[in-house]
C-alpha cells in the first residue's frame, strides 16, 4: 500500500512540475514599472535592484520603466553604486522616466536616471543639482559624469530631448501608457520593443493594446518607514510623538496615547537615521517640547510660550541639512507648530479641566474620599480614588508607600492633596 502511494505522489509531482514548467513557458509578457518616489534612501535603492533582479529571474517581463520622482539620495555610497551597477547590466532593457509632471530627478537618482539605456520625461518635468550625489554630504562621489555642466548647481525643466540626457520628451511621454505605446518599435541594444500586442474582443473585431502594466512598490513596511523619510515627515513625527507623550503624562489616560506615541516617535528615528539632521536642531525641538510643557504645569506662562514655539520653528527649518537639494519648507513647519501650540494651549487644559470638573466628580466632592497610593509619594505621585488615577501629592514626612491608604483633603491645581488614611481619620 505504501509504495503504490508513493508512487502515486511521484507521478502527482511530476504532473505539478510539469504544468508549472509550462506556465513558465506561456507567462503572460509584462511591463514592470518600478516606483521611485521620495528621497533615495537605502530601502528604495535595494527595492530597485531586487526588483531589476526578479524581473530577470522570471523571464516574461518585455520592459522595466524606473518612474521616477525623487528630490535626492540619502544612501550609502556602497548601495548607490550597487544600483547604478545593476541598472547599467541589466538583460531586461530598461527606460528610466521622470513623470508626470512636475516630477523631479536630483543628486543620485538623476545620476542613475542618465545611466539607463531609454531615458525619458514628462513635459514639465524637471532634472539637475547632480551634485552632491548624497544630499548633505561634499561634492565628489559620483555615478555619472552631468552632460551639462549647468546640471551641476542647477536644474532644467524638460520641454524637449537633451542630447546625452533625454531621449524622449513629448506629449506621448506625459503619462506611462502614453510612454509605453510611444516605445513600441524603439529598437535598443539591436533588440526591438514590442511593448503592445494585438486582440481579439467578444464581438470578433481585432484591436492593439499595451501590454499589462504591473505597478511594483516597496512592500508595506518599508512603505510605513519611508513615511518619514522627508525632513518634513521626520520634523511632524518627532514633534507629535513628544507632544503627544506629554499629553499622556499630564492627561494620565488609559495608555492609548502612550502608544501613538511610541509609534510616532519610531518613525521620527527613522528619518533622524536616515537622513543627514543638525543634532542642535534636534536638541532645540526637544528643549521647546519641554519649554511648552512646563509653561503647561505653571498654569501657561506667556514668555514660555513663546519661547517653546520659536524655538519649533527655528528647529524645524534647520532640522535636517539635505540642502540644496530638499529641505523643510515653512508651510510644514508652521503647520507642525500650529499643531503643537493648539494641544499645549487649548487641547491639554481643556482635558484636564474636563476631568477635575465633572459635574459627578467636582472639586469639592473629591474632599474626604479615600483611595489607595499606585506609587509612592516623594512628595509626587499617583493615587486611584472611586476607581480612577489621579496625580496627588503629599508633604514629604507623610512616608506615604505604594498601596498605602490615602484620604483627600484638599485640592492643589491638577493636584490632589492627600494624607495617610489614619491621619485624615484622626482629623
């Protein structure tokens, strides 16, 4: 019994293995369009030339089309020069194309741009500052020579073909299905690109259409990270998880805040590894959080205040040093700012207010309750009155301890004040 269902399991497999072999074989031809949006970091790169690899491997794809938009590079020079590599040696032919407009090509990207065999652009794109190829580092690296010694410092917005950088440029080229029908019968390399194929439809008539179009991205966890691969980004992402962990800290929520706050701050990491940051400014934005937060527990010091939201927007624009190439606008930095002076001037007191004013839970009626310490008092710390934690304080020879009984008498700000339970009893 046993052999003959091995034997059986043998000619299963086979059959399997020949039914895939000819799938393989009669693999619908594709066009791979590699998506390079946003700085050129170290994911996107290595993206790229897995991508360029696994086109290779499969062996059905007529065409890869690199759609570029991208204002610079902040990859390390060995995955740059991988790239460019794996570009410039790869069997399936490839079109670099900046597009749609207004789309650009900067630093490193416009240098592996002019390496690739087709280069084309939508009207209104734009390409140049070659340098530096790594935004915020010092001219030299590079992986192309500029055809333009004004592409250097300078860009140019594309309106027609540049000799030794654009090849195509024109209203067929504004769009990736114009592209792709525009680069039918474009010979390359002695090959000629049949990039649309001809069908039959229900009713019988024949027709041509492009061959299918497969958008390939990052996948999903690269595609968070990259969020905050903007000096923008990593500016919000810094400023809103600091701002909101201080929310929960004041707020003493249920921890919800805590975690969004965790999770901004990890994206804000991201982009501080990754792209080229002032520390000074990082420190300012710290300091500023922490300005605004103590002009908070003082009841809102005007000089503070303004202090702490100065200091945002100097640290905001300064954050990361990509220039010329890209850096933080003032829209973003004013917006991120707004943000933060509308939690520490509006939102946090007006939750703190709500919750030392209820109408069940006022002032006046918390007098007298008893409860239990959450942590010790020195002379600081929370206490869990009627089921819910509260910040209380205590004078230091109360030697109040963790699960100690407590009793409130009196109110102090945001502060319940309170005393060992035999005391308030005694009174």
């Amino acid at each position: 019994m046993i052999p003959r269902f091995l034997r059986l399991s043998a000619l299963c497999l086979i059959a399997m293995m020949a039914m895939s072999s000819a799938a393989a074989q009669e693999a619908e031809r594709t066009i791979d369009v590699l998506d390079v949006s946003g700085p050129l970091d170290d994911r996107l790169a290595q993206f790229v030339i897995d991508s360029i690899h696994d086109a290779e491997v499969r062996g059905n794809v007529e065409l890869i089309v690199l759609q570029i938009d991208s204002p610079g590079a902040v990859a390390t020079e060995p995955t740059l020069t991988q790239l460019a590599a794996t570009v410039q040696e790869s069997p399936v032919p490839i079109v670099g194309w900046v597009g749609p407009a207004p789309a650009t090509a900067q630093g490193a990207i416009a240098q592996v741009f002019a390496l690739a065999p087709i280069r084309a652009a939508a009207p209104g794109a734009s390409i140049g500052l070659w340098q530096p190829t790594i935004a915020g580092r010092d001219h030299g690296f590079l992986l192309s020579e500029p055809p333009d010694a004004g592409l250097v410092d300078g860009s140019v917005e594309v309106e027609e073909p540049i000799p030794g950088l654009i090849d195509l440029v024109s209203p067929q080229t504004a769009s990736i299905r114009q592209l792709v029908q525009e680069l039918d019968g474009f010979e390359l390399a002695g090959a000629v690109l049949e990039t649309i194929e001809s069908f039959t439809g229900d009713d019988g008539e024949q027709g041509v259409t492009a061959l299918t179009t497969v958008i390939r991205e990052p996948g999903l966890w690269d595609r968070f990270l990259r969020l905050a691969s903007t000096p923008e980004a990593t500016f919000f992402y810094l400023i809103a998880g600091l701002t909101i962990a201080a929310f929960e800290f004041y707020a003493i929520g249920p921890g919800i805040a805590a975690a969004v706050a965790a999770v901004l701050l990890v994206m804000a990491g991201y982009g501080l590894a990754t792209l080229p940051v002032r520390w000074w400014a990082v420190g300012l934005a710290i300091a500023a959080v922490l300005l605004l937060s103590i002009s908070y527990q003082l009841g809102g010091v005007f000089a503070l205040n303004g202090l702490g939201l100065l200091g945002l927007l100097v640290a905001g624009r300064y954050i990361t040093a990509t220039g010329p190439q890209f850096e933080p606008g003032w829209p973003s930095v004013i917006l991120t700012t707004a943000g933060a002076a509308f939690f520490f001037l509006l939102a946090m007191p007006t939750v703190a207010r709500s919750r030392f004013s209820t109408q069940t839970i006022g002032r006046e009626a918390m007098i007298g309750r008893s409860g239990r310490a959450v942590s010790a008092l020195e002379p600081d710390g929370l206490v869990e009155v009627d089921g819910a934690t509260w910040k209380a304080t205590s004078h230091r020879e109360a030697g109040i301890r963790e699960h100690d009984a407590v009793v409130v008498v009196g109110v102090d700000g945001w502060y319940l004040e309170v005393e060992p339970a035999s005391i308030g009893e005694e009174e």
